[in-house]
C-alpha cells in the first residue's frame, strides 16, 4: 500500500514576510525544523510569530490527527495533537492527512517514517530518482513509498 492511496500529500505555504508598508499582514505562527521533536511531536514553544503579506491556504494548516514530515535531513515526522491546529506549515514541509474512508490511525505513519525501516525504504525510493544519498525528499518520493511491504511478506510466511 503506497502512502499516496491512504493519505493526502500537501505541500507546505511558501509565506513572504514583508517589509513593504501594508496595512493587511496577517500575524501567523509558523513551524520550523527545530519544532519538530526527534520523538515524533510538536514543540509549540519553537515555533516562529511571522507577520506575512500572503496568507496560507485553509489545507496548509495543521488539523489534528495530521502528520507533518519535514522534507529535508533528518526528515522527521511529528503527529498533531488536538490543541495544535491552525500552524502554517512551511515549503519545506508536508502535511500527510489521512483520506477520510481510510481505517488507520496516522500515528502509524509517524511511527513508519521515523523507523528505521521506514527511513531505509525512503532512501531506496530516493534512490530510483537519483544516485547519491539524498538530503531532501522529493513529494513524488514521499507519495509513493510502499508501507506495509515488509508485513505483507512476514504474514505469507506464517
């Protein structure tokens, strides 16, 4: 099963901070690389105050039950409790939101990612786009990285 038939891979907003002299900035909190605990959750107290000129789509916020996967190394993945919504997730982020007819908890996919499994299947699958070991994640990796390909082989063999 791919990520991409369970899950819906959104980009994070790309927001300008301005300095040009405009009365409509939107005052807005914003997620960094250091936001993102290497054990899989948010650290609201690291997050970034920024006053944009753009505004972020409704869909480039966090909801809870989100995972956010950042796209560069270490490439974390952090779960979003309830409490936690409304952060704009940066360009150098995805949003991972479980399709509404899907049955699986998307703590699963946090816990995949962060694996060393999960990590081993993201580089084989960078690996077929490029030949080095790669420092950034393209989506089209991302999207279609299998997860349950080695539990499918351990229950044929039982």
């Amino acid at each position: 099963m791919k990520l991409k038939e369970i899950a819906e891979v959104i980009r994070g907003a790309y927001l300008v901070e301005g300095k040009a002299k405009r009365k409509k900035k939107k005052a807005c909190r914003e997620l960094t690389m250091v936001s993102l605990e290497p054990i899989s959750f948010l650290d609201e107290r690291k997050l970034l105050d920024v006053n944009c000129e753009n505004e972020a789509s409704p869909k480039q916020l966090t909801k809870a039950g989100d995972v956010i996967v950042s796209l560069y190394h270490p490439m974390i993945a952090c779960y979003v409790e309830k409490g936690q919504e409304g952060y704009v997730v940066p360009h150098y982020m995805v949003i991972l939101r479980t399709l509404p007819y899907v049955q699986i908890d998307s703590r699963f996919i946090v816990q995949f990612i962060n694996s060393t499994r999960g990590r081993r299947a993201l580089a084989e699958k960078a690996r077929e786009f490029d030949y080095v070991n790669p420092t950034s994640l393209p989506i089209a990796t991302l999207s279609n990285v299998e997860l349950l390909a080695d539990v499918n082989r351990l229950i044929e063999r039982y």
